[in-house]
C-alpha cells in the first residue's frame, strides 16, 4: 500500500476558483466593453425624437463568469434605421409628426420612400468598428488580470 499526502491542496484549489480567478475581471471587460459600444453606437443614432437612441442599452451576462455581453435596443424600427429599407408605400400618417418638424412635405416624403425606400444608418456596425480596438483592451487587461491572480 502506498499513501501520499498533498501540502497545499487547499492554496492550489483556492487559486484554481474560476468564480473568483476568472469572474471579476471578465466582469470587469464585459461591462466596459458594452458601455463603450453603448456609446458609441448612441452617437451615430439619427435623432428625431429621441426614442431609437434611448432604447439602445447593454447586457452582461449574470451569474460568476459572464460568458456574452450584448448592445441591443427592443425597438421595431431599429432594423430599418440600421439596415435601411427597399421602396415601400408607407402611410403619410407615419410621417405627418416627423415632416413637420423637419419642415418638410409627408407626401413628397411618401413618395421618395415608396421610390427609394430609406437609407442605411449602421449606427450598430459602426459602433462595434469604432470600439473594437478598445474593447480589445479591455480583454487584454482581463487576460493579465487573471494571470495576476493566477500567480498570488
């Protein structure tokens, strides 16, 4: 029979707690990384009334290790700001509010939306291109983190 004892077991399996080696600074990557692509995406909304930029918010996943962060908005019509629209007939009672404060006439712009439909806004792509750089750090400095804790 041969028996071993392990000094130390507890320090290793102490440093080995992904909740408390990995969690914090993967946290910490995941919140400012969305709150900068947030931002960013914010600036480049076309404001109208104000709604569109408003509803755009971030998302970190819960729990110890967040595995996914999100920049999303719930609005219906953020897929149309993003992508743009081919020519479609829309009713001049959708535009009536938005024409009028543009000073603007709804059946003209009735008719160039039902010829050429509207344009592509890619607040949200470029929102992610202007942050990517940064938002790199963010995970880099996560990275060196945890290896910081890996070492204590």
């Amino acid at each position: 029979m041969i028996e071993m004892e392990l000094f130390g077991d507890k320090e290793l399996l102490k440093k080995l707690d992904a909740d408390e080696l990995v969690g914090p600074p993967l946290r910490h990557a995941f919140e400012g990384a969305t709150e900068l692509i947030e931002g960013e995406v914010k600036l480049g909304t076309p404001v109208d009334m104000g709604n569109l930029r408003r509803d755009i918010t971030h998302e970190v996943a819960s729990g110890p290790i967040p595995l996914w962060g999100k920049v999303g908005t719930h609005s219906k019509y953020a897929k149309p700001v993003e992508f743009g629209s081919k020519p479609h007939w829309t009713s001049v009672r959708n535009l009536e509010g938005w024409a009028r404060r543009h000073h603007v006439n709804p059946y003209a712009v009735q008719r160039k939306i039902a010829k050429h439909g509207t344009p592509a806004h890619r607040m949200f792509e470029l929102g992610w291109k202007s942050s990517e750089r940064d938002v790199e750090e963010y995970f880099q400095e996560a990275a060196k983190a945890i290896e910081e804790r890996f070492g204590r």
